[in-house]
C-alpha cells in the first residue's frame, strides 16, 4: 500500500519507493531499460535484488528482539 504514496520525481521519495519489495519485484521483471530521458528516478536491478536480501534480514531481527523483549 506504500509504494503509491511514494513518486519517482523526488529523490528521497523515490529512495523509500524503491526500498520496497513491490517495486523491486516491478524492476526485476521488466525486460527494457529504463528510458535515460526520464525525469524520474528509476530503480535499478542490482538495488532491487538488495532489497530482497535485506527485508528478510530485517525480518529476523526485528522478530528476535520482539520475542527476545516480550518473553521477560
């Protein structure tokens, strides 16, 4: 539900945007380049694939800490 509220024109938006796994799955399955003319800030392959190393990264420990946190 994020992705929409974030635009690609701004930099810092367009950084949280792509920080996301919807938008990183819409880049890695797109089969073109993105247009060098545009005036948006496009995501690229390599960043999408760290963003699916890291959310589930941060995943784990942020389960770790709640439990670790909960449990006392």
């Amino acid at each position: 539900m994020l992705p929409p509220i974030f635009s690609q024109s701004a930099r810092r938006s367009a950084a949280v945007n792509h920080a996301m796994p919807v938008t990183a799955w819409k880049r890695l399955v797109q089969n073109w380049a993105p247009d060098p003319h545009s005036l948006a800030y496009s995501a690229t392959v390599p960043g999408s694939w760290a963003v699916y190393a890291i959310w589930p990264l941060i995943a784990v420990v942020l389960a770790t800490v709640v439990v670790r946190h909960r449990d006392v």
